[in-house]
C-alpha cells in the first residue's frame, strides 16, 4: 500500500463510538441521599419542636397549670377600665366605637395597676383613635384590638402586673 490505508466500515465505526461515546451517567445516589437526610432532619426537627424539647417546655406549664387552678384563681383581681366612646372616621362616615374593658392582675398589684389607670386610659384612647373603621368590620378585629391593646397597657403598668385584658363592651355606632 502506498501511504493510504484502506479502513474498512467496522474499523470507521470502532472509531466514531470511540469519538461519540456519551460521557457515562453520574449516579443519583448522592441526590437521594440527600432528599432522605432532609426529610429525617424535617422530621426530627418538627418532633423535637412539637414536644417542646426546643424552644420551650409545654408539658412542664401545663403540668404547672393543672397542679394549682384554685390558687391562680384566688389570686386574681379585675381593675375595671372607665368605659370610652372615641369618634372614629372622618366626614360622612364618623361613627362611634363604645369600648370598655377589665384588666386581669394578680391580687397584689391591684393597687398599683389602679394607680396607673389615667395612663392605662390614654393609651386605650390613643390606639382606638387610630383605628380605621374599616379595619373594625374584619370578623377578627376584635382579637387583634385585644393584643395590640395589652400589649400597650404591659408596656405602660410593666409586664407582671397585667396577664389579660377581658373586653366587656365593643360597640361601632
């Protein structure tokens, strides 16, 4: 043969798989691996949080709860808060909201927290004022007004001297 070789079909196939071989598949091992590592950590985590092992004890308090209802009771007293009609919304659409409510204080602090009801008072108003009717008419209103109202009222009386705050009277005129 003169420097050409002659390649027969078999030996240009051989060659061209050669050249066109698919790199091989990675193994899915590590990725499912991973998805069942992550459902056991969810889990877990969920587990742990449900029995209170992390971010608190719920067993511990309702055992606390259940060992001395008589003596929670015995300990509590009601502040009554002077009713208020605050005018709320503007023009056409100004209505009046009657409010009153009771403050859940312990027995001991029950001077103190009546002491404190002229600033108790002021910040109720203050709130409600801001209120936007609207924002009354939502069925759950009344237990967001709740919150953000004891809330208000702990940061003025301090936290330990006011566990709830009971709504008597929630009345828009």
């Amino acid at each position: 043969m003169t420097g050409h070789e002659i390649r027969t079909d078999s030996q240009m196939n051989d060659q061209d798989d050669a050249e066109t071989e698919a790199p091989k598949k990675r193994s899915k091992l590590p990725l499912v691996l991973g998805l069942v590592l992550a459902l056991v950590g969810g889990g877990g985590g969920f587990l742990a949080t449900y029995s209170g092992m992390i971010l608190g004890d719920s067993g511990a308090a309702e055992a606390e709860n259940a060992e001395a209802p008589e003596a929670q009771v015995a300990d509590v007293a009601f502040v009554a808060v002077d009713p208020l009609v605050i005018g709320i919304g503007r023009g056409g659409t100004a209505r009046h909201l009657r409010f009153s409510a009771q403050l859940e204080v312990p027995r001991a602090a029950e001077d103190e927290v009546r002491a404190l009801l002229p600033r108790v008072v002021d910040v109720m108003n203050t709130y409600l004022r801001a209120v936007d009717v609207t924002d009354l008419q939502d069925p759950a209103a009344l237990i967001r007004l709740r919150a953000q109202l004891l809330r208000r009222v702990q940061v003025v009386t301090g936290i330990s001297r006011v566990h709830d705050l009971l709504v008597m009277e929630f009345v828009v005129t």
